[in-house]
C-alpha cells in the first residue's frame, strides 16, 4: 500500500513538471500574439489611464483608439512617433523592439494614457 503511495505521488509529479513545461512553451508562442490596446477618448476623458501592459520584444500591438473628437497620441519611443486620430475608430499597429517602459500619452488633455513594459 505505501509502495502505491509512493507511485502515485510520483507520477502526479512528473504530471505537474509537464503541465509546467508546457505553459512554459505557451508563454514563448504568445510572443507571436497581438496585443490590442483599446483607449477611448470620449467627453474630453481619455480612458486607459496611465494602466502597465506587459509586452514582449517584436510582439505586435494594436492601439485601437474609438474617440468623438479629432486628435493625437504621442509615444516615447526610439524614434518618437504620433498618431493622428479623427472621430470614430482607429487602429495603429506598432511593436517595440528594445525593452523598457514606452509611455503613450495625449497632450489635450495632458495624461499618459499606457504605460507598455516592453521585455
């Protein structure tokens, strides 16, 4: 009965070692996935507000910007780069190459909008 114990203990573990290798392959493939980043300008409010999105490297991302009057988004970014958006919906696609934290911010009103952490 103990020897049974002992079997049973050691299969559940190998079993947990493989689902932690596998999430681990899913974590390197998720790399590949778009991240989308939904900013709303509405009533003179910009919504996310300064929120942290984790990124990796090369990943690509979409700020997707659905707003009821005209304007623009600046990133901090090597080169420094701006979005031009007019009411309605608007998707810029983007990705960062070097890791660091990227703000995206608007300067009417003046806030940072997303912080992306790039690794």
């Amino acid at each position: 009965m103990q020897r049974l114990r002992i079997v049973g203990a050691a299969l559940a573990g190998i079993m947990l070692l493989g689902t932690a290798t596998a999430c681990g392959s899913g974590d390197e493939a998720s790399t590949d996935e778009k991240v989308v980043v939904d900013i709303t300008v509405k009533d003179g409010e910009i919504t996310p507000k300064g929120d942290r999105v984790k990124v990796s490297a090369g990943q690509p991302i979409d700020l997707v910007v659905t707003a009821d009057t005209a304007g623009s988004l600046h990133m901090h970014s090597d080169p420094e780069q701006e979005f031009a958006y007019d009411v309605g919906t608007k998707t810029f696609p983007i990705s960062i190459d070097r890791p660091g934290v990227i703000e995206v911010e608007s300067h009417d009103p003046a806030q940072i909008i997303v912080q992306l952490e790039v690794r």
